[in-house]
C-alpha cells in the first residue's frame, strides 16, 4: 500500500513539470459540401499559425465514402502531423519530398481535387 502511494505521489510531482503546448491560433478552418451531381463528399482545410504568423501545422482533406471508405473516407489530402508534411490518397501516404509552402501545396491540392469534382 505504501509503495502504490510513493508511486502516486512521483507521477503526480512529475506531472506539474509538463511543458506547456505551443499557442497555435487557427486561420483557416473552412468545410465545403461537394453536390452529389458534381461528385459528393466534402472539402474540408484547417490551418494554424504561430505567432509569427507562419503557417505551422495544416490539413487539406476531400472526404468521399461512396468513393473510398478507408481512412475516414479521405480520397485525397495533405497534413503534417506526425512532424513530416506528407499526402494521403485513397489510404496511402507518401511523404511530400518537394515541399515549398502551405500556399503552394493548397494550390497543388485544388488542382488534384478537380479530378474528382466536376465543375463543369
């Protein structure tokens, strides 16, 4: 019973030495229906930056579970959790080797969605 306490009594000092989290401020969090004749699902980006104003953790998502159900339905998207900047596609993920920016790689990510929304 002691020995249970000691145990106790370490993690719980431990515990008040826990490093405070980053102060992120999101930026971007936007969610776009998808109408079903155009191709259904969702486009959903989130972006948070620091406060500096760089752009520091991100996600691009085009969620379609009619299209592929792994993965949360994510057909195809862009994050980088996990400290690596890489892309899922249709329940792969490849590390994204060429990254310049966030602002580049929306671009690349609005241009790779249009295979599968039709805008006519």
């Amino acid at each position: 019973m002691i020995l249970i306490s000691a145990r106790f009594l370490v993690m719980k000092r431990q515990s008040h030495k826990r490093i405070k989290p980053k102060k992120y401020q999101k930026v971007v969090n936007e969610l776009f229906y998808v109408a079903e004749k155009k191709g259904g699902g969702l486009v959903k980006s989130e972006a948070w930056e620091d406060s500096k104003g760089k752009i520091v953790k991100y996600s691009l998502a085009y969620v379609n579970l009619l299209m592929f159900s792994g993965d949360n339905g994510r057909v195809l998207g862009y994050d980088n959790t996990h400290q690596y900047h890489h892309r899922h596609f249709m329940g792969e993920i490849t590390p994204v080797n060429d990254f310049i920016s966030y602002y580049d790689l929306v671009k690349r990510f609005e241009e790779e969605i249009k295979e599968f929304i039709k805008w006519e």
